[in-house]
C-alpha cells in the first residue's frame, strides 16, 4: 500500500486511518504536550506561497494531539496566525505537527489546544531572514524560490544568510563530496538571534552522504578550508557516513532534530560515532533524531559519542538502537550514547526521554562528567536489553544500562526504566556501574536471569537516593532507602511495553525530590509520582501495536 503526496497538499488520511486501526495513536484523554520544535525562530513571509501563507514551516513535535485536527487549535502568541499543514502525524513514539507562520505572526509561545485542553507553551521567535528551496527538478542557476528552486542541497545552504532557511524537497538528495570527505559541509557563520536552517521540506524524504564519505553533514571551525559554521538547525534528514553521519567538530551552538543517522557500513576498528560532537562543540541541543543500523566498529565505535571536553549538551526524545545486521557479528559498535574527554569533564548534561536498546556494551555512559562544575541530569529514559557482548574486537567494554563515571559528585538519576542490562556476564555487567557518586531516586531496575543491579566494576558505596523499584537479583542496595523490592507489573516485558499494569506496586509511591511535570509518554506526572519512565495512566496502560503500513512514498 502506498500514500503520495503533492508537494502543496497532504494525502495523509488513509496513513492516519492506518495508524488508528493499528493502535498506534492514543485515545486522546489528555491535554496535549509539547516536547519541542525544529526551528525557534523563522521568517513570517518570503517562502512557498499558499492560501495566504508564505512564511516559514515549524514542526511542532509533540503528543495527544489526536488523529485528526478537528475544532483542535495552533496559536503563536495568542494569534490563530498559523495555516496547519499536517496533524498529529506519527513520529517515534509521539507525534508531530507542520504549521507555516503567516504575515500576521508575531514573536511569543506556540500552542496547541484540542478538546482535551490547553498544551504548555514552546517559545518561538520571528526574525527576518530568506526562504529557500532545493529541489530535483530545480537548476544551480535559478533564484531559489520555491517556483524556481535551486537543484542542490550545497547551493542552497550556501545561499542561506543569519536567519534564513533552505527547505529540502523530496528527492532533493546530496551523495557528493564538498570537504573532508563529508557530502555536506555547514558554512555561514550565523548568530544566536538569527540562527540558520536547513530543513527537509515537510513530508520530503532527503538524504546527505552515503556509505562512502566518511562524514554525511560536517560542521566545523578552525579547519583549512571551514569556517565557524555556528549557530545551525538541521531538521528532518536521513544522514548517513562511512563512519559518522553527522559529526559537529569545533563548533558551538547547534540543534539537530528528527533525523535519521545510519552507519550501516562502517569498518570493524573504527573510533568515532555515528552521531559525534569533537572538541568544542558546546551548547549541542540533539532532539527527536532516531540513531540505527550501525556497523561493525569496535570498543571506541558508538552510535552517539559526545567529547572532547564539550559541556552544555542535551540529549532527549531520541532513538537509539539496533546494528546493522549483515556487518561484522551482527551487534555493532559499543555503546549507545557515549560522553567522553580526554583532558576534562562535561558538565551541563541532560539526557532525557530517550529509548536505547539493543546495544552490545553500555547503553547510556556518560564516563567523564563532572557534576560540581554544572548539572548532570539522566531522567526519563527507557534502556533495555543492552550490555549483551560479545566483547568488541576482543576487548574488555562495559555493559551496563548505565555507567556514570568523572569526578566530583551530584549527578541525578531519576524516573528512568532500566530492563535486561549485562546478560554478557561478568564483573563489568550489570544494571547500573556508579563510578561516581549517584544520587538515584523513582527509577526501575530489572535484571534478568543472572544480571546484577550493580555490577563488579562500580561502587555500590557511590549509589545513593531513595524511592527506586528493584525487582529480579533480589532486594535492592542497602546504601539506597526506601526501596520497593517487587516485581514492577510491567504491560509486557516481552514486547517492549513497559507501561504499568494498574495492579503495578510502582504506582504512586516515588519520591516528590526530583519530580518532572512529565513522563515518557508526555502525559502529566502524579504528586507522588510513578516510579519509572511511565505515570500509570487509567485506561491507557496498554502499549499501541506497530503500524500495519507496508510502505510510504512521498512525492
């Protein structure tokens, strides 16, 4: 089955319907919540002319929108200034929504209304700037409009100035080399309150790199030939490398959101990630990108390496999962979301509302981080089967839901669901490895078979906090108060559905100390809380089934 669409129109009914037999979308019971955008900040005209509307597109992504909009509701500073282009499309496990800013729009908070109720509001900014396109049947030579677009993704990223944006329409793919044999390099230095764009086209299927480059898209500074290519938004690519789809080198103040970044081919022995920030990259916001089908690597190969010193770097509402099957053993790389510096610590951490799983080492290591020089905070997150082996290369790893290791003391962990981590046995294999001090509080942690909460190679002494669920090794630490030691009742294990049974002993009795206002979901937190990613929520503890589609074809 098949959904098309023209370029100025959405066929996305029968993908929706799809979508609701399937189970997928929730029954809206629930206010909407807004996780984040793409872009903060954009044009209120000079872009793809429609119905009155010529401004820029904004993905709003989110959940409880419901299937359809309906009487449902966008606002940008209170003004109904905003033409909806698409509702409650699936992405991940939540939702999105494309809108275009009109003339009449003005700075303040986005926000959704549905029959439920009033979202929380996103800030938005609007600025002036150009509006570009790319498209493959454009040419280098036209002007770049959206009815005359140019023909290549470089030509029409090196036409955007501070605060303008280049949309990416579908098929407009970019495989060639530019510089440091990465298909696209970011180029303009532009500024905190006028922040560049380079964005698929909403509904568009657009790819930068291939198994060949070694980068897919580059930013970088202090490199012959790069210049400071700060301040970017890069939204809604499959980005893909020989070794890293995306690697931000030396500098500062990037947003990278929904993309899909691949390695799938990437050699055995490789030191890098597939998802990479090096020395200098610093205030690196990474939201909504799905990290997969990675090569064979090695110990020093993840899917996500942030280092080199960097700090001020959050991490949320990601997937990250699953090697390439055909590369090497089948398990790829090492760990899943590595923090790494060879000089210093990183502080000013958030890693939070990510699913990883299926991983061969750790699946989250933040191993050089340094809480008394800025916060670390790890919440929200769903890690399961990971810690598996075999041992990269024959080298000795560690495999762990969570290894937390630096200097200092005050990291927070709290509200995550940690499931099958370290089946590959052993000292270095466990639930968690606190190298540092831990403060822990409403997290589940479940081994199976043999798995341990703690494993050999970290210090139970490190792990403090209260509230937490331990459930298949036994009771939990003694140096943690306050510990439910049950089985958690999760919806099905089995699946992947860690959604609460209503009977679940983790219901209601957290700690009210670290209290986010949402869980994993995006629906509202209980006082007290849940213990684990999930609030039980009546009549919506069952997890959606996978869609039926067997495949999408945007035109």
């Amino acid at each position: 089955m098949k959904v098309r669409k023209s370029k100025n129109g959405f066929s996305w009914l029968l993908l929706i319907c799809l979508f609701m037999a399937s189970g997928l979308l929730k029954a809206q019971s629930a206010p909407p919540t807004l996780f984040f955008t793409d872009l903060v900040s954009g044009p209120s005209s000079g872009g793809e002319p429609v119905s009155g509307f010529a401004g820029a597109y904004v993905t709003i992504y989110g959940n409880s929108f419901g299937a359809t909009q309906g009487s449902s509701t966008v606002t940008l500073n209170g003004s109904s200034c905003l033409r909806v282009v698409s509702w409650g499309v699936p992405w991940l496990w939540y939702q999105k929504i494309v809108v275009q800013l009109g003339s009449t729009c003005s700075s303040g908070s986005l926000s959704v209304t549905t029959t439920s109720g009033a979202s929380n509001n996103l800030p938005f900014t609007v600025t002036a700037g150009n509006i570009y396109f790319a498209s493959p049947s454009g040419s280098d030579s036209n002007t770049g409009t959206s009815a005359n677009p140019f023909q290549t993704i470089t030509k029409c990223k090196n036409a955007v100035g501070p605060g303008g944006i280049c949309y990416v329409e579908n098929g407009a793919n970019d495989t060639g080399t530019e510089n440091y044999s990465a298909s696209v390099v970011l180029g303009t230095a532009c500024t905190n309150s006028s922040p560049c764009a380079l964005v698929a086209y909403p509904g568009a299927s657009s790819t930068i790199g291939n198994n060949s480059n070694t980068r897919g898209l580059l930013a970088c500074a202090n490199l012959n030939g790069c210049s400071n290519a700060a301040y970017w938004v890069v939204a809604g690519f499959t980005l893909q490398g020989s070794q890293m789809g995306a690697d931000i080198d030396g500098v500062s103040n990037h947003r990278l959101v929904g993309n899909v970044i691949t390695c799938p081919n990437v050699g055995d022995g490789t030191e890098a990630g597939c998802l990479q920030t090096e020395a200098g990259a610093n205030f690196v916001t990474m939201y909504g990108n799905e990290v997969k089908n990675v090569g064979a690597g090695g110990k020093l190969y993840h899917w996500v390496y942030l280092g080199a010193d960097g700090h001020d770097l959050t991490f949320g509402w990601n997937s990250v999962h699953d090697a390439n099957p055909s590369s090497g053993d089948g398990r790829g790389g090492c760990r899943g979301v590595q923090i790494y510096n060879g000089s210093g610590n990183s502080y000013n951490i958030s890693v939070h509302d990510n699913t990883v799983y299926n991983i061969r080492c750790d699946g989250l290591n933040p191993q050089s981080v340094d809480p008394t020089q800025g916060f670390v905070y790890i919440y929200n997150n769903v890690v399961y089967h990971v810690g598996t082996g075999p041992d990269p290369d024959g080298a000795l790893a560690n495999y762990a839901c969570l290894f937390l290791g630096g200097s200092g003391s005050g990291a927070l962990v709290y509200q995550n669901t940690f499931y099958d981590c370290g089946s590959r046995g052993g000292s270095s294999s466990g639930i968690l490895t606190p190298s540092i001090s831990m403060t822990s509080y409403n997290n589940i942690a479940v081994a199976v078979g043999s798995e341990q909460y703690v494993s050999g190679t970290g210090s139970a002494s490190s792990l403090l906090g209260s509230k937490n669920l331990w459930s298949g090794a036994g009771s939990g630490p003694s140096q943690t108060s306050g510990n439910v030691n049950a089985d958690p009742l999760f919806v099905s294990a089995s699946s992947a559905n860690f959604h609460l049974q209503s009977s679940s002993p983790a219901i209601g009795v957290g700690s009210i100390l670290q209290l986010t206002p949402y869980d994993h979901d995006g629906l509202p937190r209980s006082n007290p809380p849940s213990i684990g990613a999930y609030e039980f929520q009546s009549g919506s503890a069952t997890k959606p089934n996978a869609p039926t589609i067997i495949s999408i074809v945007v035109q």
